[in-house]
C-alpha cells in the first residue's frame, strides 16, 4: 500500500513513472565529479518555507495516523482492516495540487543530493585510462559488518539468517525481545566466544558491507565506481569478520586470518599481480595484526616475505591505529556525546529501555571493541598540565581525560576509593575501567591488547613474537616488505570527543560485600558478574566549550586526529617501528560538508560518511588501478605540529637523516 502511495504522489506523469536512480550516462555524455557550490545550487530547494511546511505537516500527520495505527493493531481503538479498503485515489482528490507539485520537486532535489555521484568518479577515472589492475579485497569497520544468526536451538530459530547487526530486524529483535536480542549478541564471558545454544556469524559477500540498513549505504558508492572501471566479485572481494571476538578467536572460530591469506594468495595466482587491501576504521587494527599474524611461525607461517610477495598496496581509511578516545566512556558508564547531549525526556526513555549499565555490560561483551582503548598513555594523550593537541589559549589542557567537579560526599563505598573522585588522564582512566567492571573483562583485556610504547628496536623485534602486541603499533613494527605502499586517507575538521567531565551516581539495586547485583543471574559469581559503574557524564554541565560535560577536539566526528594521523605523520617514519622503509602516503580531507545532504554530500569527512566522499573514491581507483604513484602528500591540519609534540622518540635516524649527517660531515668545515 505504501508503495502505491509514494508512486502515486511522486511521479512526473502517468505514462513515465520516476527512475529509483539517475541512469547511467552513454559514452558520449560528460560527466564529472560535482564540487560542493555545485552541489549548493543543485539541492537546494526551489518552493517556498510555507509550502515546505505544509508538505511535512500533511504528509508527517498521515505517517503519524499509519504508525499509530500499527502499533495499536490490538487494539479497538483502530480497525486496521478498514485501511486496507481505503480508496488511495480519493485521498488524492482531496490533497492540492500544489501541495503535489511540490512534493514532487522535493523528492527530485532530495533524490539528486543524495544520489550526486552514482558512478560519476568511476565514469571520470575512465576518461583517464583507469581501469582495474589490482585484485582488491576491503576489511570493514564495525558499522558496516553485520551479524546474522545460523543457530538451530528453539530460542534461535525465529532469527534463522537474519541479521541481529545491521539491519532492521536487529532494530526489530531489540525492541520487541530485548532480552533474546542480548543473549545472542553478548559473547560468553568465559569463553570469549558463542554462549552455549548461539550461533552468531559475519554476513559474507558485498551484501553485508554495502548497507547497514536500507538506505543507509555504507561500502556502496565504493563499490559502485570500483565495478565502473572493471571490478566485479572475481577480483574484488570482502573480508567481513566477527568485530565482537577478540582477534585471536577470529582464528579460533572462524579461521578467519587463514580465510584472508587464502584469498589473497589466490587472488595473486589468478590475476598473476599482487593485491591492493582496504580497511575502514577498526578493519586497519585488524588488518595491522593480521600483518603480524601472517608472517609468524606458529600462525600464519608466511615467513618475513610473505607481505613484500602477496600485497602491493594498504589504503588505511580512517583507521583508529591509536585507537579511539570515546571508547573509555562507552566501557565505563554506557555513554558518549551523543547519548550525552539529549534532551531531558530521551534521557529518560531511554534509561527505562536501556539504562547506561545496561549499555556499559553490553559494550563490555564485545570484546573486540577493546582493541580500541586509547594506545599510548599519557605520552600520546598528555598529562594533567599538557597535551600535544592542546590548542593556545586553552583553559584546561586536553590532557586531563576525565574531571569531576565535585568530590565524593561519601567514600565508605566498597568502589569508592578516594583516588576514584580525582580528575584522571588516559593512563589512570583505564585501570579505574578495570576497577569498575567485572574481573573477567579486565583478564580479557590484558590477556589480548596491550596500550604501552616500546622505545627501542630490541623490544619491538621482542614484541613481534607476543600477538597480544600485534594490534598496538607502538610496539611492534610493519612488516619488512620495502615494496609496499601504506596510503592513509582520513577526515579532519570536524569536532571529536576529547575530554570529559563526570559525577557520581547512586548504585542502581541491591549490592552484596563486594559490590557485585544481587539480582544477577543464578549462573554468575564474582568472576563474570555484573558490577554497575557508578559515576556518569555530567550531561548538565555546559559552559564556555564544554557542551552537557563534552568538550571537543580534532578529528572526523569518532576519531581523534592524533589516532588517525600520528603514526602516518610520524610513527611510521622512525626506523624501529618500521624498519623496511614502506613508503607512506597521507591525504587528509577536511570536512566540508553539504547543509543540504543528509549525509553531508561528496565532500564530507565524517568517519563513516567519507566512504561516500568523491575525492576518496578517486584516490581508491587510483591505487586500485596502479596510478598511486601520482598521489601526493596532502596536510591540512596541524597533525605534523602535534607529532612532534607528542612525547615519542626515535632511538636511531632515519635514512634520511644519516644522510644528511653524513653529507655534513663530508662537507668543508
């Protein structure tokens, strides 16, 4: 019915209904990539503010009338059987036609903002020879890698191959049966893996990376000028993983490391040219450990060579490689800026669906989201006097991670240390995690990821060996294949959560000696037990750059620019943490996001929203295409300013360097 309806109203005329999309262009049509002024004039809406209104008060009125509708369909109140004989044209007849018309317009604009460059950056790389040469396979993020249930026991079978991430039927699973919902989507906490009776895997193929639901692309417009210029599922391909897991349960369950190599040693063989591997924000974390993975003798077996022979290329999009600052917060209380920032009566809703220690254990299940604590301390983050990013004229240093206004009234708590009450930097804000989460989270963390720095060569060659090293690139190295290519392509410009301001909370329910619910399940104990944090962000503290106890830094809107730039800018460029002299390319993009896109137009730089960016794509066809070569290196933030800030050091020169000092040195006094 739906569906007649929006035809009905959004066609040009009868005979010639609207295309979902613009078509492709014939060979002896321009295009070209849109700008953003461009773009200004293209969406921006031609009918006037009264009109505008009145098309959203009318249709949103008759969308309100269907949802009430559905959600009272066990009730007398509405007899939903009478819809179904409502006469659609009649309800045309009685709407004005003006109000049509301009419904029509909208639609249009809307449909050419969203849709702006549909095959466009492909259709342009083929004017200047492009095509595909490299085999490329993409390891995706959290967001675009969704899961769907193969579990065969009863409390399974009614999500049998539907997705319980990514998808509406997650949306559709959490709201009905949230219980069921986080049962299956909750790792076990001895284990690390499926509860007993749950069967939860990645979604394979582009299917599971083009969308996270309908209409919300993700890996899509990638794909759509990647297949332009010849790509097509016999050389591209897509390495979705369980992003819940702990990497090596990857391995352990799925195989999943040994799936990769597979398919790139494959791809080789086949196209006879070594392959291009793009990552996307936590897939770069992945693919880094997998690096290591792949080369050492008891796991990949690859041997040192193994990287320099199969890979040529590693676009790094918006890779969190020092991990992400708003991880603390989510693993802490259940809470970012986003959840932080809503009004009053949201809070409260969504407090009695899913309060912040509800949110908190979920986050705390997944462990694999650990894997993006902030990496580096104090000497990457800062101290409580200093920051490398701190900006002149700053009142309080970034570096002071999370603050309380106001002390503790009462430290008899069993949880309530009198250290617990003073403002923390990111080395003290992880064990006060720990402190305030159930044992076995803090034996998973430890156990998997490390967060130091290694300052010589000698630890990092030792580090290699430890795969609970692998993920942290502060201490361990690139692999030793001199002829690849890392080029990082990330956003800047737009603000990111820096810092925090907290206060105490009351503990919710009852709580035995060791401060552990009482109103757990009978099958847990003090190992696995929920324990409820009890400190919050203070939501109601604004003032001056501190917006409801968020104050803001730089970054693409998730990651901080120090996490997605250091080791690009300057990392990557000491001798101990990448002793083959792989050449490094960065590109930054500022955002620059269009007012009229709901997902900020081809010239965005949000996390996720770059995916859609047209000067992205363009970079990605070029290395895909064997023209990385001719990308240059491209700042526009301070990132080099703050690298060299940061409080990391080189403990031999660079090529470079012993260059010039033997040139020097040569040279007349």
């Amino acid at each position: 019915m739906t569906d007649i309806f929006r035809r009905r109203i959004f066609r040009h005329s009868e005979d010639s209904p609207e295309p979902s999309r613009e078509p492709t262009p014939g060979p002896e049509e321009e295009y070209r990539v849109v700008d953003a002024k461009k773009l200004h004039k293209l969406s921006k809406s031609r009918t006037s503010s009264k009109r505008w209104h009145a098309w959203i008060f009318g249709l949103g009125g008759l969308f309100g009338i269907l949802v009430a509708g559905l959600f009272a369909s066990n009730n007398d109140m509405i007899d939903l059987s009478s819809l179904t004989d409502m006469n659609l044209d009649s309800l045309m007849d009685v709407l004005p036609a003006g109000l049509i018309k301009d419904a029509r317009d909208i639609q249009k604009h809307e449909r050419d903002a969203v849709n702006y460059d549909s095959f466009a950056v492909g259709l342009h790389a083929q004017t200047q020879g492009i095509k595909a040469y490299h085999p490329v396979i993409m390891i995706p993020g959290v967001i675009s890698t969704g899961l769907e249930s193969w579990g065969t026991d009863e409390q399974s079978r009614q999500y049998f191959r539907k997705r319980l991430w990514g998808s509406w039927s997650m949306m559709r699973a959490l709201v009905m049966d949230k219980a069921s919902w986080k049962k299956h989507v909750m790792v076990d906490k001895r284990t690390g893996l499926d509860p007993p009776g749950i069967k939860l895997r990645a979604s394979q193929g582009f299917d599971a990376a083009d969308f996270f639901i309908t209409g919300y692309w993700i890996w899509n417009k990638i794909l759509e000028n990647l297949a332009t210029i010849g790509y097509d599922p016999t050389n591209a391909f897509t390495a979705a993983y369980d992003w819940r897991l702990s990497y090596l349960n990857y391995e352990k369950r799925d195989q999943y490391f040994s799936r990769l190599k597979a398919h790139i040693e494959l791809a080789k063989h086949i196209s006879g040219k070594k392959v291009v591997l793009l990552s996307h924000s936590m897939g770069s974390q992945v693919l880094y450990f997998f690096f290591h993975w792949v080369e050492t003798s008891g796991y990949g077996n690859g041997g040192s060579e193994w990287v320099d022979e199969f890979v040529d290329s590693w676009i790094n999009i918006s890779g969190c490689m020092l991990g992400a600052l708003k991880d603390i917060p989510a693993l802490l209380s259940g809470e970012m800026k986003d959840t932080a920032q809503l009004n009053a009566f949201a809070v409260y809703g969504l407090e009695k669906f899913l309060s912040r220690n509800e949110r908190a254990e979920i986050l705390r299940a997944f462990p694999g989201l650990s894997s993006m604590l902030p990496i580096g301390g104090d000497l990457v983050w800062g101290n409580s006097t200093w920051a490398p990013d701190d900006l002149p004229g700053q009142e309080t240093s970034f570096g002071t991670f999370i603050r309380f206004r106001e002390q503790l009234e009462n430290a008899s708590h069993p949880f309530s240390q009198a250290s617990s009450r003073q403002n923390m930097t990111v080395s003290q804000a992880l064990p006060y995690l720990f402190r305030h989460a159930e044992p076995w989270f803090q034996d998973m963390v430890l156990h998997n990821y490390s967060y130091g720095v290694a300052h010589t060569r000698e630890e990092v060659e030792e580090n290699n060996l430890v795969p609970s090293k692998w993920v942290n690139p502060l201490e361990s190295r690139l692999p030793l294949a001199p002829n690849l290519k890392i080029y990082c392509f990330y956003g800047v410009g737009k603000p990111t959560e820096r810092t925090y301001y907290y206060r105490d909370e009351p503990y919710p329910g009852s709580l035995t000696g060791n401060g552990i619910l009482k109103s757990n399940s009978d099958d847990d104990d003090a190992y696995t037990a929920y324990r409820p944090s009890n400190v919050s962000i203070d939501s109601g503290y604004t003032s001056g750059n501190i917006d409801h106890g968020v104050i803001m830094g730089e970054g693409d809107g998730t990651v901080n620019l120090l996490s997605s730039g250091y080791m690009c800018a300057k990392g990557w460029k000491m001798k101990r943490y990448n002793p083959a002299g792989v050449k490094i390319t960065t590109y930054e993009m500022p955002h620059e996001p269009d007012r009229f896109s709901p997902r900020g137009g081809p010239n965005t730089a949000d996390h996720v929203d770059i995916l859609g960016r047209s000067s992205l794509n363009d970079l990605i066809l070029r290395v895909a295409g064997g023209r990385g070569d001719l990308i240059e290196e491209t700042i526009v933030s301070n990132i080099y300013e703050y690298a060299e800030k940061v409080k990391i050091y080189d403990d031999e020169p660079s090529d470079e360097e012993s260059a010039d000092s033997a040139g020097s040195s040569g040279g007349e006094p």
